[in-house]
C-alpha cells in the first residue's frame, strides 16, 4: 500500500513525520538496506541477483502480520522518553467498536473441529489435506514439547538473549519499532494500569537459539513440513544465525515462533504468509480468533479490503457471509490451515508457541495467497523467504523418491548424503556399524594371525632354542591385549547399536515412517507408489507455476542442475501416477523423506570407557 491508498489521517500523520524526520522518505524500507548492500545466500542462484538489485531486503519475517504493516508507518528504534500521543490520536482512530465485535452474537460459523491428538496423524492428513482449522483442548497425543509450567517471558529473556532485537508493533498506531529483548520483558512485567501503550511481539523466530529445545513441533507437522523434508539438509546445518538477518539465512527459517501479547492486543484480519499453515499452542493466557473461510469470493473481498485502505473503518468480519469466533483457552492447541483469513484479540496476557509450514496437500491455495501478495505489494520483509526456490526442490524430492532419479548436483548429494562418498578410513571417521563389523572381524583375524604366529614361533625357538622368558612375555601380552580389544570391539558394537535402536524409538513419532516407498536411502522397490489426490494436483500446480515465470523470475536454486529436465520428469510423473489408487495413497507413511544419517561417534572416548566397563565385569 502507497499513501496514496491510505485515509487522510494517515496521510496527513505520515507527512508530519517525515517532516520531522521521524519516518525514512520511502515508506518501506530501512535506509540504505537493499538487495545490493546484502550478500545473496549461497544457495540461491546468482542468476537472479541483478533482477532483485533495488529491492528493499529487511529482516525477521513476521507471519503473523496483517497485510497493511507496510503503510507508512514505519519501523524505528524504541524510545521510553518519546511522546507521540498526538499522531496515536490521528492515526488510530477505528470506526467499529472492538467491544461490540467481542459480544457479538454474528459471527457463529462452526467451522473448527474438535480432536484428540492421537487422531492427528499422517493418515489423518493424507485423507482430509489440512482443509479445516482444528483445535486440541489438551496437548495428550500431539507430541508437542512445552516449557515446564513456571516458564515466563523473563526465561525467554534468557534463553534468546537480553540483547536480541525484536520486531514489536504498537497496536494503536499499528507502527512498528524494534526493541531489545531487556526492553520488551520491562514492558510487559509493567503493571497493566501502568501501560501507555500497547505492545505485541509476533515475529520472535526463535530457531538456533537456547529456547529451540525447550518447545517440539507437533508429531504430524515434522512430517508435512516442506522445510524438514524437501529442503537440502545441509544447508539448514549451515545456519548459525539466530536472527532472521536475509543475508545469513540458508533455508526458510519461519519454523517456531514465539508471541508475547499483552491484554487488549489486537491483530487486524490477515493471512499468514505464502499460504502458510499454521500450528498455535497458548501456553499462558488465552486468545479470541475471528476465522473467515478461505472461498473464492471471501478471498477478492479481503483483496480489495486491502488495497482499500480502510481497514480501521471496516471490520471484514462484518463483509463475509460467515465468520466464525472461538476463544482459546489456556493449554489449547490450534491448527490454522493455508488461506483462513483471521484477526486475533488478546483478553489477557499471554505467551504463545507456534510456527508455520508449506505442504503437500494443499500447494494451489498457498500458491493463490503468494499472487495475492503479489498484487498487494506486500513487503518482502513480510513474506515466506525463498518461496520459489523451495517450490523447486519440492519437484525434485517428489522425483527423486519415487523415480530414484536426482537431480541435485553431485556436491548437493555428497553434502545431502544420497550417494556415498569415498571417505578414508581413518580414526575422525568411526561412524557406523560396518566399521564396527570390519574391525571386530579384523580383529578375529589378527588374533587368529598372531595364533598361527605364535604356534610358528614357539615351534622355531624349540628347534633354535632362541627364544627368551621376556620377548615370549612381551608377546603374550600384546596377543592379550589384542583379545580384549577384539572383545571389546564386540561389546561396542552391541551397545552402540542397542542405544542407536533406542534413540530411534524415543525420537520418531509413531506414526513415522521406517521405510519410505520411493526412498532414496532404501533398495530400489518395484512396488508402486501411489501419491494422493491432494499431492497430484499440487504437483501439477507447482509445474505450471513454475513454467509460467519468466526467466529473471524462475528463482532457480543453484543445487538444481538441470530445472527443464526436473519439470520434464515430474510431467511423467503426473501422466503415469493419474490414476493412482487414492485408497492405496493413504497409507500413513510420507513419500518423500531424506536417508537418515549416522550420527558420528568418537571411537577414542567410546573405546576408553568401554574397555573400562569390560575391566569392571571382568
């Protein structure tokens, strides 16, 4: 949105602050921050680097956002001294009444189910497609891992760190500033008498950071993520950036997000970026959502309310044939699925966990809400990181694992361990149980050797009478040692397996598969795979997306080697997979995973303490 499209009010508050210098001359960027200042991550191609060379680039994506975040009302540093009650009183003037949109008995769709956890499943998904928002009214089944119950937004503090800058927006002016994680905690343990304004913080990813391993995805949304299971593995290892600084980004880093909201945030109606769904856990507090349906006509009506300009005069749950309210308690879990247009209110101070996913099962919708923001000009500090080069490699896994055919070059397979890599055997390289293998029988067959030799040399000293009391010691000493080693190889072996047996069972949802058919990291099958009709389409539309961008646009990855010969065998694909059995497809288990790797194991520390053990029972 230019100012062009706001209210007078707006317009005339945006012109006072530039005046003033408070606001940049352009109303959508950070000064000096653009495509050309930032260096492109690696795995993007270099190809597209001169098309993007004036587009603004900021940072910390904010999914949660409405779509007009980008009015001229721009982002600026807080200031507890500053005094700027007289542009709060212009701009956020709201024609409806938010109180009345609270009693309201009009907005009663009954659009979200109720569900157990344990129902949530990847058969669940292969069936229904993600379509209707869900709600879990205890986290039992769900696999989800929270913070222990006494868990604040102090220990967030903490755990993130004081210093860590975080995009907040004030609610009345809808501008935001960006405050210091110390900032923010003094913020909220405020009294709420005591507030002047009302601050909310919903773009604090939190991935790679302290607080990462505290708070676990539910079960089902690590099997659907396109980030965990379509982007190269190694490339998200490479990420050491806690932030969500564009130019240290190597993968879409949009996968759990922390909202700190105090009572009486508001976040007006808006779609979560790229199409993006949505898994949402209150942990403390509670929320209201008002959820319009994503229809066709729903869809043109929230465009247009948009481009309109006056969000504060129109609440768009007023416009819509159907909206629907549900209040989230305490200890609920809610499922947002790709489209839902929704506004959320905070009735008490809260603390939320969620994050957001692309997926298989509903690709045309996402790819509707990424034209929409197209036509919008939403920002692209607000929009789902490398979109179309996550779109391409979607097309290279779903070929790969039901083809065997890969398309990543050699370095992005060696890297994404689809083909083995010649390795020297050496001590930094102990890692699996071949070498286990090899080494216990190499030394059975040493031990068998130093038999033979042994029998020779005490035949040969009876004959030269060679031989003395010391080197026939020394000899038995070194055969002993090598006994034990042999054995203890063995005993290493055994454990190392047993505790990599068990860490798979502790680790992967039971509902994971062991085995995917089409997987790369098992034999290749001659059993079919059949896909659903959710993947089919999706598939389809990626193809047809993809084929329809101009070349300065295609955003082709540079781990793809040859994109026409990629969008060739998925149309195989599609022809050859029409007629799938869609009672077959529903399986439960995913068609596209990445091989596991063997997690790598110290052999010194590993033989040092085993060898200690072994000493201990005998």
């Amino acid at each position: 949105m230019t100012v062009s499209t706001m209210p007078m009010a707006a317009k005339q508050a945006c012109q006072r602050l530039k005046k003033d210098n408070v606001l940049p001359k352009d109303n959508r960027v950070v000064p000096g921050l653009t495509n050309s200042s930032l260096r492109r991550p690696r795995h993007c191609s270099s190809k597209d680097e001169a098309t993007h060379e004036d587009t603004p680039l900021l940072y910390e994506p904010s999914p949660f956002i409405t779509l007009d975040v980008h009015r001229c009302i721009g982002r600026r540093r807080y200031d507890e001294n500053e005094d700027l009650s007289d542009v709060e009183e212009i701009v956020s003037i709201r024609s409806f009444n938010l109180e009345e949109k609270l009693k309201s008995k009009m907005y009663h769709g009954d659009f979200v189910h109720a569900m157990d956890g344990k129902d949530f499943t990847f058969e669940y998904v292969q069936r229904e497609a993600l379509r209707v928002p869900l709600i879990f009214r205890n986290k039992d089944g769900l696999g989800i891992k929270m913070p222990d119950p006494d868990f604040t937004v102090r220990d967030v503090k903490l755990l993130v760190g004081s210093r860590r800058i975080v995009d907040v927006m004030d609610v009345n002016t809808q501008r935001g500033v960006e405050m210091s994680m110390s900032q923010f905690v003094r913020y909220y343990e405020t009294p709420e008498a005591q507030r002047e304004k009302l601050y909310n913080v919903i773009s604090l990813e939190f991935s790679h950071t302290k607080l990462e391993n505290i708070v676990k995805r539910p079960n089902v949304v690590d099997l659907v993520d396109w980030v965990d299971n379509m982007w190269p593995q190694h490339l998200k290892e490479r990420q050491t950036d806690a932030t969500n600084a564009i130019s240290e980004m190597k993968y879409p880093k949009v996968k759990k997000y922390c909202l700190m909201s105090v009572k009486g945030c508001f976040t007006d109606f808006h779609i979560d970026f790229g199409g993006t769904s949505v898994w949402y856990h209150v942990f403390r507090g509670g929320k209201i959502f008002w959820l319009i349906p994503p229809t066709l006509q729903n869809l043109e009506l929230y465009e247009e309310w948009v481009l309109s300009g006056k969000q504060s005069d129109i609440f768009l749950g007023d416009r819509v044939e159907r909206c629907q309210r549900i209040e989230l308690k305490q200890g609920y879990t809610f499922f947002i699925p790709s489209g839902w247009i929704h506004a959320v209110y905070t009735p008490v101070d809260s603390l939320v966990f969620g994050g957001n996913i692309l997926h298989s099962f509903n690709v045309p919708m996402q790819l509707r809400i990424y034209e929409i923001e197209d036509r919008t000009r939403v920002h692209a500090k607000f929009r789902y990181p490398f979109y179309y080069e996550m779109c391409w490699y979607v097309l290279e896994r779903y070929v790969s694992c039901v083809t065997q055919r890969c398309h990543l070059s050699k370095e992005y397979q060696k890297e994404s361990m689809l083909i083995d890599a010649k390795r020297k055997r050496s001590t930094d390289s102990y890692s699996s149980d071949s070498w286990l293998d090899m080494d216990e029988e190499s030394c059975d067959a040493h031990l068998q050797e130093e038999k033979d030799d042994s029998l020779d040399k005490n035949s040969k000293s009876l004959v030269d009478g060679s031989s003395s009391p010391n080197s026939t010691h020394s000899e038995g000493k070194e055969a002993a040692g090598r006994k034990q080693k042999a054995t203890v190889m063995r005993y290493l072996k055994r454990t190392l397996s047993n505790e990599s047996d068990d860490s798979v069972k502790s680790t992967t949802p039971t509902d994971y598969p062991k085995t995917p058919t089409g997987s790369p990291a098992t034999e290749v099958s001659t059993k079919w795979t059949h896909l659903t009709e959710f993947e089919l389409k999706g598939l389809k539309a990626l193809v047809e997306k993809l084929e329809s961008l101009p070349e300065n646009k295609k955003c082709v990855p540079e781990g793809i080697e040859d994109p026409q010969a990629l969008l060739e065998d998925m149309k195989n694909i599609l022809k050859e997979h029409a007629d799938d059995d869609q009672n077959l497809a529903i399986s439960g288990v995913p068609v596209v995973s990445w091989p596991k790797k063997t997690p790598k194991v110290d052999p010194e520390v590993c033989f040092v303490n085993v060898s200690k053990e072994f000493e201990i029972i005998n």
